[in-house]
C-alpha cells in the first residue's frame, strides 16, 4: 500500500486456508492475526492485533436460522476488559427489534425498534430499564447514548417526517419531507491527497 495520510507505506499479506478464505492479515503489524470460522462459513473468534494490543471478536450464532445472536469484543489487559456484549432479539420475521449492549462498565445501553406493517422501523428508542414493551417517555431514557426516534411514511413509501426526542433539555426536533432531491448529493465530495475522484 502506498503512503498516505501520513502513514507510511506498507507490504500487507494475507494468509488463507484450504478453502480460499482469510486466516491472517499482516503488516508493519499484525492486524489480523487469527481468524476462525464456522461450518458454515461464519466469523467465531478474530484476534486482532499482537502481543499486549491483542483484541477478540467472538461470534455466537442461533442453531437453525443461523442469525447473529451474541457479539463479545475483550481487549487484553492485566486484569481483562470487555468493550462490548451484544445480544439480539428477532421477531418471528427475522428483524432485530432489541440490541442489548452490555459491556464491562456503567455504559449498558439497550436500543429497540419498532416497525409498521411493511416492515419500516417506526420507532427507535433506548428504554433505561431495558424493557422495550414500555412505551418510551423523555423520563424513561437511558443508556450510553439515550435516544427515541420516531418516524413517519406517505403512501408510497417515502419518508416525510422524523421526531427526535432524546431528552428534555435537548427538546424535539422535526424534520418534514420529503426532500427536494433525497437520492443527490446536496456538496460535491472533497478529495483527500491519494483519493482517485
């Protein structure tokens, strides 16, 4: 890879295992270092990182539908350190409508969805006391990243208006559509040194 950015160039080589897929990734440094997965061809564990920078990403799948139901995310320390523990809830229909983020620490945070009748999330919430069968107040947000969101479509699927609620000192904020040009860039991208326009 070519320098840029302020960083410098890099040889990256990638290992693969008997199937053709991607074992481990290496540079100046070991990005990559283990990559297991599934027998169905699924990420279980990643180790990235080497020596006392390691981190692991660790996968957990439902038997059967063979959705994503645990994500965990360690990073190595003395005394071990979780950055991250996802669980997911499904409908009978296979839309998330729970993620429920637990990590080591005080920064839980359990955002739910709701969806209308063709599937179109219509609501996105974080309730404090994780239940997403409680209708959401501004009293009764929580999280490391309190929010609600609720949305509204015309009859042709558009998106004409969006309520943020975060809390009360933040109030509420609408947005009324749709837009003038809601698939056009409005500024035209800026290039960075290295970028091919």
């Amino acid at each position: 890879m070519p320098e840029a950015g302020g960083l410098p160039a890099e040889a990256v080589f990638t290992d693969y295992n008997e199937l053709g897929v991607p074992t481990k990734t290496s540079g100046i440094e070991v990005d990559a270092q283990e990559h297991l997965y599934s027998k169905y061809g699924e990420t279980l564990r990643l180790t990235l990182g080497d020596g006392a920078d390691k981190s692991w990403v660790t996968n957990y799948f439902q038997e059967g539908t063979r959705r994503p139901d645990q994500t965990i995310v360690d990073r190595n320390t003395t005394t071990g350190y979780r950055l991250a523990d996802r669980t997911y809830t499904y409908d009978p229909a296979g839309i998330i409508t729970r993620i429920a983020d637990q990590p080591k620490g005080p920064r839980s945070d359990v955002p739910c969805f709701g969806y209308d009748h063709l599937r179109r999330m219509t609501r996105a919430f974080t309730p404090a006391s994780g239940d997403c069968a409680v209708a959401p107040s501004t009293a009764t947000l929580g999280g490391a990243a309190p929010h609600w969101y609720d949305y509204t479509f015309d009859k042709t699927g558009n998106r004409v208006s969006e309520v943020n609620l975060e809390t009360q000192v933040n109030g509420t904020t609408i947005r009324s559509g749709p837009l003038k040009d809601p698939h056009t860039p409005i500024d035209p991208p800026t290039l960075r040194p290295g970028d091919i326009p």
